[in-house]
C-alpha cells in the first residue's frame, strides 16, 4: 500500500510512525500546511516521478516527505 497525506507532524508521533512501519507500507507526507484539496493534489502530480522512483528505490516500509515543489526526501 502506499499512503499520501498532509499529516506533517506524523514524523514526530511515534505512534503513528510504527502503525505505518507494522503496515509495510510506503508514506508519503506533504510538508506544507494549510492547503487546498486542489493544492495537495497539484503537489502530488507534480511529486509522482519521484515519487515512482522512491518506490523502486527504497524498501517498504518508509516514509517521505514531499515539498511544496515537488522534491521527494527520505524521512525514515
């Protein structure tokens, strides 16, 4: 499964975290707050060959964040 969402604080739930590791799944969180429905999906089209490559490149489960501009980085 792969996950998407603007939970940006999720990386400092530990909770959280090791739900998304138990599920084996790859997380990818916006890092901007405060945006439209229409926003975070500009951001996720803009995001997705990156974000396919992440997924070729990196094990599950992980999780990334996605900026504004559409840069994917490695969160854990």
């Amino acid at each position: 499964w792969v996950v998407l969402s603007k939970d940006k604080f999720i990386r400092k739930r530990m909770t959280e975290r090791m739900a998304l590791k138990k599920a084996k799944v790859a997380a990818f969180i916006l890092t901007s707050g405060n945006l439209t429905g229409e926003e975070m999906a500009d951001i996720f089209v803009k995001a997705r060959k990156r974000m396919l490559k992440f997924l070729s490149q990196y094990p599950r489960p992980f999780i990334a964040a996605v900026t504004r501009d559409g840069k994917v980085k490695l969160v854990e």
